[in-house]
C-alpha cells in the first residue's frame, strides 16, 4: 500500500509491482496532483489499484510487531474500513531537514534554506547549503550535485580570502 497522490506516489507504486503481487494507492482526494504521465503509467498498470477519498487512520499491528492490516477513513462518506495489508509506504512529500541550521539561517516561506541566487552564500557569513535542503523547486539529483559543486567553489574561495 502507498499513500499518496504525487509523482513520488507514482513511482514507489510502479517500482513496488515489481515484487508485490498488488499495490494499492490510498489518496485522500480524487485526483492524483501528479504529472500526466505518471498517472497514466500508473492508472494502466493492472496490478495498481487506486482508493480514493480515502486516508489510513491507523497501522496494525504494533503489538505484533508487524504490518497486518490498515483503518481506512473515507474522506467524503467519513465510513471507516479495515484492510490487510503486508507494507505500507509513505509517499507524502517532504520536510527539509534543516533542524541543524534553522536557528542561524534564514529560511524561505517552504522552511528551505535560503541562499543568494546563483551562489551558496546564505546570509550568514562562512555559512552555505546546497542541494535539496536549499532548492524548493527541483530537488533532483543532478541539480543537487551541481549546486554541491558551486558550495565547495564557494568555500574555497571564502577560505582563500579569509585564511591567508
Ligand atoms: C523516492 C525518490 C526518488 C527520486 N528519484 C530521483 C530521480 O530519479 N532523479 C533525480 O535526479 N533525483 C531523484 N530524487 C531526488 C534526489 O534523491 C535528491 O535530489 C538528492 O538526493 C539530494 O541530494 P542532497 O545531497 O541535497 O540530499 P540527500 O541525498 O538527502 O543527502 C543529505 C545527507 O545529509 C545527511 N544529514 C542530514 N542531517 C545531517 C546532520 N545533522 N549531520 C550530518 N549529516 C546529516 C543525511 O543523512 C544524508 O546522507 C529522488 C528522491 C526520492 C525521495
């Protein structure tokens, strides 16, 4: 079972089909927000279900140790099911984790470091952030990579000019 309705959703469930005999999306509302074509991928893939309206209120089993079962709330009607179910992953998006810096930094309205466009300064000296912790709007491997490099470019030309 995945919950959710973006990309991310998307591509756990099509990747999961690979060893799981079903996969069942649970999305709280009727409409994925993911791209077209990923929703096509998935709504075509036989071993994909969708349950719509519908969000898992609670995990079995905790005593047993073990994933057996979901409560399923319907968001519209508010009628609560239980279902077996072997997995559950959450596919939901998010946090940046930015609990390390967030008393130093100035963060952006989404809780992403802020830095000046272009560069990996932020508006603390001898302090600078790439990749996805900084960048609401990619977060891509290779954007993360690339924004990685202009950091140590950056830092090793603060160390240049402060520390000779
Ligand atoms: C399901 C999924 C699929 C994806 N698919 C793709 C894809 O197909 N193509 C693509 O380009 N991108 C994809 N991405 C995005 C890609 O994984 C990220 O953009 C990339 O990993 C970001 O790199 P990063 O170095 O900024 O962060 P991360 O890779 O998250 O690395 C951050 C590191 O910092 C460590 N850390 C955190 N806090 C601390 C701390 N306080 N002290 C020390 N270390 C700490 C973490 O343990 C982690 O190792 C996907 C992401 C997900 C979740």
């Amino acid at each position: 079972m995945i919950v959710g309705g973006g990309d991310s959703a998307m591509e756990e469930a099509n990747f999961l089909t690979r060893f799981a005999t079903k996969v069942t999306i649970v999305h709280r509302r009727d409409s994925f927000r993911a791209s077209k074509i990923m929703q096509d991928r998935t709504l075509n893939n036989p071993k994909i279900a969708v349950l719509w309206n519908s969000e898992i209120t609670d995990i079995k089993d905790v005593v047993a140790g073990k994933v057996t079962g979901v409560v399923i709330r319907n968001t519209v009607t508010g009628e609560v099911t239980e279902q077996p179910i072997d997995g559950v992953f959450a596919a939901i998006g998010h946090d940046p984790n930015v609990s390390l810096v967030k008393e130093l930094v100035t963060l952006d309205e989404k809780g992403y470091i802020k830095t000046i466009p272009g560069t990996s300064h932020t508006n603390v000296e001898g302090l600078f952030a790439c990749g996805d912790v900084q960048d609401s709007r990619y977060r891509q491997a290779i954007t993360a990579a690339g924004s990685g490099c202009m950091a140590a470019l950056d830092v090793e030309k603060y160390l240049q000019e402060h520390h000779e």
